[in-house]
C-alpha cells in the first residue's frame, strides 16, 4: 500500500517574520491608541504597547504550531487555524503563480516568503511565512511536475493534437525579454519622481511619532534665536528686492525638487536592480530588487488586457511602461507587498522596442499601429464645461486674497482649462484591429489598453441624462482583470448609434469565442 503524505511545517523561523509582519501592520493603531490613552487618562504608553504585543506573539506561535501542508498526488492541501480550522485543497493545475519574497533578513537566514496565487480571487490563495529554500524548489517541482501530468492527459485526449518537442520547445522559451541596466533604472527613476512619496510617507511617520512636536518644542524655546535669525533673512530680503525674494524661493523650490529625484532615483535602483523578465515555459517571469528580492510568474494565459502607460518626461525620452492586468492574483500596484511590480511588466522601455515586446505578450498582435477612431464632435462641449467650471472655483479664493489680479489668474485658469479639454478630447480614441478593441486616453499622461475578444466578459452600454439629451453614451468592456484602479476599456462620449453597434459587434465575438484564462 503507498504510504499516506507526509505533512510538512513552516520552517520555525515563520513566527519572528510573521511577528514581524503584524507589528508592521499594527504599530501605528497601537501608536495612537497608547497616546490617546496616554492623554486621556495617564496610562503609560510603553505598557500600552506591551499589552498589544502580547496577541500578536501568541497568534505567531499557534499560526506555526497549527499550520501544516502536504503534497497529493494532484492537490496541494493546506491545513491551518486551532479553533477554527480551515483545509484548503489547491489542485496543481490550478496555481498559476508561486511568487518568492526575499528580503535582506530571509536572505541571511536562508529561507523565502512565497505567496501561492491562483484565478479564483484578488488575494493569494496561500502565504507560506517562511519556507527553507529547499522547502520552495520542492514546491516548484511538485506544481511544475502536476501541470505536465495535465497537459500529457489533454494532450492524449486531443486525437488531432500535432506531436512537439517539448523539450526543445522549453529550451526555445527560457530567454531574456528584457533586462534594465542601471542606466535605465537611473533614467526611469528620474522621471518617475517616487521621491515625493518617500517623503510625504516621511512626514506621515514623523508626524505619527511625534517629530514634528518635539521640532515645535525646540523652536518655541529657542524663539529668541529662531526669531532674530528670521528677521535678519527678511530684513536681507527687503533690501534685495522682490525679484531677488522671486529668485530665492524659485531656488528653493528647485533644490527641493532636485533632492526629491535623487531619492527617486536611489529608491529605484534599490527596488528594481537587476530587473529582468524572462520568457519560460511557465510564462513571464519578473525578477528584480536589490535588498528584498522578488520573483514573480505571470502565465500569458491570464493575461487579461495590456496597458501601455505615457507621461510627459517619458515621452521626452522615447520610453514608455507596459503593464498587463491579470485574471485573479494581486491587483497591486508598485507598492504592493508580493510583487508590487507583476502589472507593470516593463516600468521603463525604449520606444522602438514596443512592437517586439507586445509580441511577446499578445502572440496575435499584429502591429501597434492603428487607425483610431474619434469620439462624438459634442464631447468637447461636455469635457470643457466641467474644466472651466473647476478653474473658476479655484480662482474664488484669489478674488478675495489678490484682488483685481484675481481675474488675470482666472483668465489664466480659463485658458488652461479650455486648452487642456480641447487635448483630452483629441486623445481620446478607440480601434479594432486584430480581434482586439484598443482604448486609448489622456493629454500628458496617456495610457492605451488592448483588450483580446477572448477576455471580454461583459460589454455594458451607460448613458446618463446628459448623455441621453446629447445623443451619446459611454461604452465599458470588463475583463477578469480588471481591477478598481486599472485603466480600462471604459469609452466616453460615443455617437449613440455607434455606441450601440459596437456593443453588438463585442458581444457577438465573446459569444462567438470561447473564454479563456
């Protein structure tokens, strides 16, 4: 009789990282909770926190001690909970990604955080906190060895299935697609200005402890100095003139946006060193970072729209970013904690290097080059009144602080906003070409999907009141992998008419073929 699976654990060192992932997580609520308790009633912040640390230990060791997973002969089965215990059965064929997080510490310790995820959700079906490396390769080979064993059996179920090579058909698909030196890192750091976010998250953590008080507290005491030292400055600045006041706040101005790029720069060669996607039999597979390692697999089979994203600075460079939506997974962007980088497959691209790349992805795709169609002649008249209507509630303020100036700032506003509708409306734009619905949209920051008619799920047809009395209407396609925040392909201000042809044409062609991951 074969011998019943062996259960295996989480390697012991799953209840420091897992410790260490809920004080992250709960630090801050503790933080503020302590200080309100604190003012209110005098109770020690310090024991306040102890109280708090106290379920969280106990929940890391019972999650280790409780925590079990076994390898079936077609299932991945996952065993958890003490009072309210939960098994999970994940067939192999099923797991679509087996992404591994290695941070500084996991690298030293020599064990890896690996998030199991399959189509079935927008979370990771399991988060294996902490595996032995061995522990991971043996998890790798299980899934890869029960997706083989499903693809012999479809492939003896196919009488007319053409016989391949496939281990020649591996070897053919194990190559680099794209690898960022740091030239480009450095580039792409530059224009993508993360900088500003590092330091608004720095004056959210000094604010949340306390920093900025005790600043306060320092300069109130030493207003004398503070005090003379300012009147000096704007005695300086008197004297100089306003236009030499003009040109020091313009320096400053300068010498904080130059300080906030070179944190963007050094956060970007940190987090995406040695950036590399690589073609295998698994599908795409994303690798990169300097300090947390991470690597990531996107099956092409998943792959729900591709998104081609365009700011100001990149246009400027001849770059572009890719990023593709998926069915299921983590709908995270580049902060997210399993792979913050899956949806943009290529943060920063050379332009002539856009048709070759999407190639890669969307097999079918023929030629980035399309003929766009136009949106309705009335659309410009709908995007226009809104923009003039925001540019003349923000000059009310001016009326008030700068008096008859404040028209000139608001004819100013006025003309942005006339501008700025007048290019939207221009950029705005959809095709069909190669069994697929393109959308493009956006002035300075222009992004276009590409949605294959094998993804649609539903065509939706709006129309608001507005609309209606314009005779136009808004056009969604949804897709597995649209998340909340992805751009999809959602087309404005259409001539109903057409509206509703095309809504026909794309329900047509889903019905027509056959939906697949």
């Amino acid at each position: 009789m074969p011998s019943e699976p062996t259960e295996h654990r989480l390697h012991p060192l799953s209840i420091g990282f897992s410790l260490a992932g809920q004080i992250r997580r709960a630090i801050f609520p503790l933080i503020i909770g302590g200080a309100s308790a604190n003012f209110l009633g005098g109770v020690d912040l310090r024991f306040i926190l102890l109280i708090g640390l106290i379920p969280l230990v106990v929940g890391s060791i019972v999650r280790y001690l409780t925590f079990r997973y076994r390898y079936e002969e077609a299932e991945l089965v996952i065993r958890s909970g003490l009072l309210f215990r939960r098994e999970r059965h994940v067939p192999y064929a099923r797991i679509q990604n087996l992404d591994a997080v290695q941070g500084v510490f996991h690298r030293v310790l020599g064990v890896v955080e690996v998030k199991l995820q399959t189509g079935g959700g927008q979370e990771p079906e399991a988060t294996l906190t902490v595996l032995p490396l061995p522990a991971l390769e043996a998890l790798r080979e299980r899934v890869r060895e029960g997706k083989g064993a499903v693809a012999e059996a479809s492939a003896a179920a196919t009488t007319e299935a053409t016989p391949v090579d496939l281990a020649s058909a591996r070897s053919a698909e194990d190559r680099t697609l794209l690898h960022l030196p740091a030239r480009e890192l450095l580039l792409h750091g530059l224009l993508q200005n993360r900088g500003m976010v590092l330091i608004a998250a720095a004056f959210g953590l000094a604010w949340e402890m306390g920093i900025l008080e005790r600043a306060s507290d320092w300069i109130a005491e030493e207003q004398s100095w503070v005090g003379s030292t300012v009147e000096g400055v704007a005695a300086d600045v008197a004297a100089a003139g306003i236009v030499a006041a003009v040109v020091a706040v313009a320096a400053l101005v300068v010498a904080f946006v130059i300080f906030a790029r070179l944190l963007s720069i050094v956060w970007t060669l940190v987090r995406l060193h040695d950036y590399r996607v690589v073609r295998s039999d698994e599908g795409l597979r994303a690798t990169f970072g300097m300090l947390t390692q991470v690597a990531a697999t996107i099956p092409l089979r998943r792959v729900q729209t591709v998104t081609l994203h365009e700011g100001p600075l990149q246009r400027w460079a001849g770059r572009v970013a890719i990023g593709v939506q998926t069915a299921g997974g983590s709908q995270g962007g580049e902060s997210g904690n399993a792979d913050p980088n899956r949806h943009r497959l290529a943060p920063i691209l050379r332009r002539e290097r856009v048709r070759e790349f999407l190639r890669e992805v969307i097999p079918e795709l023929d030629t980035p080059d399309v003929n766009w169609e136009p949106v309705s002649p009335l659309a410009f008249r709908r995007v226009v009144r809104g923009t003039s209507f925001v540019a003349t509630l923000a000059s009310v303020p001016l009326y008030f602080t700068l008096g008859a100036w404040g028209v000139a700032f608001h004819a100013v506003f006025l003309a942005w906003a006339v501008l700025y509708a007048r290019r939207y409306v221009d950029h705005l734009g959809w095709a069909l070409k190669d069994d697929m619905i393109w959308f493009r949209s956006g002035w300075l920051w222009r992004r276009t999907t590409v949605a294959r008619y094998t993804r649609i799920q539903a065509v939706a047809l709006r129309a608001t009141p507005i609309d209606r009395w314009r005779g136009m209407a808004r056009l969604r396609v949804d897709t597995a992998g649209g998340g909340a925040s992805a751009h999809r392909v959602d087309i404005p201000y259409l001539p109903v008419d057409t509206a509703r042809e095309l809504r026909t044409h794309l329900a047509g062609e889903a019905a027509r073929t056959a939906f697949r991951w």
